[in-house]
C-alpha cells in the first residue's frame, strides 16, 4: 500500500509542476480534441407534427377498437 500511496504523490507532484510551467513558458499546455455537436433540432416543428400524428393514430384505434368490442375480430393499428 506504501508503494502505492508513494506513486500517486509522485505523478500528482509531477503534473502540479507541469501546470504550473505553463504560464512560465517551460511547458506546453496538452491539446485536447475538438468536440463537434451535431445541429440543434427544431422542437417546435417537431412538437407540431407529432401532435398531427398522434390525433390521426388515436382516430384509427378509436375505430379499430370498437369494432373488437362489438365481437368482430379486427387489427389495431397504430
């Protein structure tokens, strides 16, 4: 567990110094990756064509289902 303990103090002293090489210009900072984010969605054009949806499928289970109620045998569809 020493060895251990004695590592972890060693790589955070050496990272501490590199950090703070940085602004003396001893050191380069590290490049990271550029994170590219997908287009942003447009929520209200979404919102409206799937209300249109949602009130023609409940139409065609509203149909659907009462023809199952009256003993016949039908599909739903959804």
């Amino acid at each position: 567990m020493a060895t251990f303990v004695t590592t972890i103090k060693q790589i955070s002293a050496e990272y501490v110094q590199q950090l703070a090489d940085i602004p003396r210009g001893l050191a380069q900072r590290t490049t990271r990756e550029t994170i590219e984010l997908p287009d942003p969605v447009d929520l209200l054009a979404e919102l409206e064509n799937s209300s249109d949806d949602e009130l023609t499928c409940e139409k065609e289970t509203t149909v659907s289902n009462t023809s199952n109620v009256a003993g016949k045998t039908g599909s739903v569809t959804l």
